[in-house]
C-alpha cells in the first residue's frame, strides 16, 4: 500500500466518532440534571423540616426564612412537597402576630391550595388539617367582624366578612352580610359590587331551621342541623320536632341594589334592576312596596300611587298601606283624597296618631287663605261683614281640627307640638280647655 494512503488511513482510524461524542455528552447532562433535582428535593426536604420545627418552637421568623428558601424551588416540587408547604405557610400566617386581612387572607389561600392540590392528588395528608385551619381563620373574621359592627365600624365589618366568603365560596351567606355592613357603613359602591354579586349568583337567602322544644324548660330551640336535632329527639331531652324556612331576602337585595342606583341618580338602572326582581317575584308585596318606594323616592308620584292602589286591593285592611296613599295624594296637591285615605286609615286603626295630626295639619292649612282675605279688608260696613263671615269660618275650621288633635294626644301624651297647637286654638275659641293645654306644655316642656 502507498505510504500516502497507510497515512490517510491511520488519520481516519483515530478520529473521533461525533456521534458517539453527542450521545456522551448527553448521558452526562440527563446525570446532572438528575443529579441536581436530587440536591434540590433534598433541599426542600431540610427547608420544610426547618419551617416545621420553627414553627412548633414559635420561632416565626425563622419558619418564614425556611419557607422563602423553599418557594423559590416550589416549580420543580412533587405534590406532596408543595401541599406541606402550603400548609406551612397557612400555619405561620394562622400563628402570626399581625392580623392585618391581608396576612390572614395568605393564610386561608395557602390552606385553600392545599385543598386544591390533595383533591387533585388524592394524598389527603394534610387536607383535614387545612380545613380546619381554614374554619378557624373565618370563626376569627365572624369574631371580628361582630366586634366591629358594636363598635360603628361597619365598613371594617363588610371587609372582614366579604374575605370570609372569598375563603369558602359556597357560604354566600358571608356575602350577604358583607353587603349589609358596606350598606351600613354608606360605602354605597362596595355594597353595590356585593348585592350585584349576589343576583348573579342567584342567591335567595331563605334557610332551613330546624328547631325542637326542651322537655325540661318548654322552650322552642334552634339546632345547627337535622341530625342533631333528631339525636335530640331520640334520646329524650327535646320534643315537637319542626321545620321551619325563613323568607327570601330577594326583595331585600333588589330594594337597596335600586336605592343605591337612585342615589348615584341612575334612575334607569335603579327601574331595570326592580324590573329584573318582578320577573322572579310578580306577586310579592313587599317587592310591590318597595317599587312603589322606589317611584316616590324618584318623585314620579302618579306612578307611586298607581302601585300602592294596587297594593291595597291585595290588603285593604292594612292601614300604613292607606297612610302613605294619603301621604302621596297630600304631596301631589290632593288634600280631599289624602284626608279619605287617613280617614280609611283611622276606621282600620283608630290611634294612628299620624293620621290624626296629617288630617289636622290639612284641616288648618286651609286658614292661611282666610288670614290673607281678613287682612285686605278696609273699614266699610261690608268689609266688616265679610271680616265676621271669614273669622266664623277660621272658627269653624278650628272645631273641626280640635277632635283630631285630641285624638293624637291621647294616642300620644307626649306630643307637645299638637298639644302647642290645641293650646292656640282654644285660645282662638275662647275656650277655657287652653289653661289645661298650657299647663300641660309646661309639664312637657320641663316647666319651661
């Protein structure tokens, strides 16, 4: 063989196969990275037990050092580790000093993701745990938020509340009472971002009780569930098992979602919302009312009317529904009707002092018209004879005003404006019953 060609054959002998030096270098990589998921597992694995021990020893500053080192590694963490971290970290929330919502809301998310993760899995290690930390946190928020509402702060309360239903969704009832507080606390936007909430969720409110009466003291008594109850029952100590729902609180929703909007002056979401109850509700008074209330609130008294009659027909013996027809009428410049219905009113309910001081005050409104006359009077022989005919008719109105207004002080003693009023009228009729009422004020008055 040619030297040129033994030579070129020992350079293609010795050179490197590049392949197998691809395949080389791979196998070494897919070694460390094993290598380094095996230190990062390890890693993890001494900072949970670190947090652990911290936490059961109460050093918290520590724990959080522990869990921060972990969670830059969490990405690459097996179930398990990642549902011991998270239950870690709801723990050191849970135990920590600060009880601002911020760090307890922390601390029910990472006990909610632990959830999250062992449903997934199906390892419940620290599930039942979770949960209970979870109870705990939104037993506290209830704590709270009570404390709150005694104290006037009810905006804090709706906050508290609100985070209570945002760590356990299915509880709308938290909502609700969320909404209630905002309303409380005039902070109309938040409310109204709540009760909207709410509608969508469907949410009607009405809940079952479900109650027994104690053999021993023969009271009714309320229980958290059927089953206890029935244990109740069964051993001895309760009797008259019962059932019983409470009503929707749909009207209630839709009521002040509708004032909100009239507040704001966006009247026509205010109808629409009302319009959106009615569909579910056609037939419910209290939502009718609150219609009507709606209509009067926005000044459109001929449609108020229009619904409160319809009301009536439905409860014609009810007489707050005929007062606020008189009401109505009074204000659309109808007194011949307004003074009908809280004649209405008085036949159902004789002592509705209202009632009495409304048809009164109509009564006596009619004087301002006479006085005018009186004054523009001269001094002529007709003049004077028309100045007797209009003082008799002032007098006349008098009397027939008086019978109400004792009404409304024998519905009501204390009410020293009527009593004020029946003191100038008897002394306008010369009637010796004006000491009586004089002395009376006094006594109202503090002897003043």
């Amino acid at each position: 063989m040619p030297l040129m060609a033994r030579l070129l054959m020992k350079q293609q002998t010795n050179k490197k196969n590049p392949i197998k030096k691809t395949q080389v270098m791979r196998t070494k990589f897919i070694i460390a990275f094993f290598l380094t998921i095996s230190a990062i597992g390890f890693s993890q694995k001494k900072g949970l037990k670190a947090a652990d021990r911290a936490l059961k020893s109460g050093n918290l500053e520590v724990a959080n050092d522990a869990l921060k080192a972990v969670e830059g590694q969490l990405d690459v963490a097996d179930d398990k580790m990642k549902a011991q971290f998270y239950f870690l970290k709801g723990q050191l929330g849970a135990a920590s000093t600060d009880k601002s919502l911020e760090v307890i809301e922390n601390a029910a998310m990472a006990y909610a993701k632990v959830l999250e993760i062992e449903e997934t899995s199906g390892n419940k290690k620290y599930s039942g745990k979770a949960d209970t930390g979870i109870q705990t946190l939104r037993q506290s928020l209830v704590e709270q938020a009570v404390a709150d509402q005694k104290e006037g702060r009810n905006k804090e309360a709706a906050d508290k509340l609100y985070l209570g239903y945002k760590t356990k969704k299915s509880d709308t009832s938290y909502l609700y009472f969320a909404a209630s507080n905002a309303v409380n606390g005039k902070d109309y936007d938040t409310a109204l971002k709540y009760y909207n909430e709410l509608v969508d969720l469907g949410y009607n409110g009405s809940e079952e009780r479900f109650v027994a009466t104690n053999k021993e003291t023969g009271e009714v008594e309320p229980f958290d569930s059927k089953d206890l109850r029935d244990f109740s029952v069964k051993a001895g100590t309760h009797i008259k098992p019962e059932t019983t729902s409470t009503g929707s609180r749909r009207s209630e929703i839709t009521k002040n979602i509708a004032l909100i909007y009239i507040s704001q002056g966006k009247d026509e979401e205010a109808i629409k919302a009302m319009e959106a109850a009615k569909k579910d509700n056609p037939n419910d008074p209290a939502l009718m009312q609150e219609e009507a209330n709606m209509f009067y609130k926005l000044g459109n008294l001929t449609k108020y009317q229009e619904l409160m009659r319809k009301i009536v027909e439905n409860d014609p013996e009810n007489p707050n529904l005929l007062y606020n027809l008189g009401v109505s009428a009074a204000r659309l410049g109808d007194n011949d009707q307004a003074v009908e219905y809280y004649k209405k009113a008085l036949e159902i309910k004789p002592d509705y002092t209202s009632a009495q001081i409304n048809i009164a005050a109509i009564i006596l409104s009619g004087e301002a018209a006479l006085n005018e006359e009186m004054n523009s009077l001269g001094t002529s022989n007709a003049d004077y004879k028309r100045f007797d005919i209009l003082k008799k008719q002032k007098q006349d109105l008098y009397r027939e005003a008086v019978p109400y207004l004792e009404g409304a002080i024998e519905s009501k003693p204390d009410n020293a404006e009527a009593v004020r009023t029946l003191m100038q009228i008897f002394y306008q009729l010369d009637d010796p019953k004006a000491e009586d009422m004089k002395n009376k004020l006094k006594a109202l008055e503090g002897g003043n």
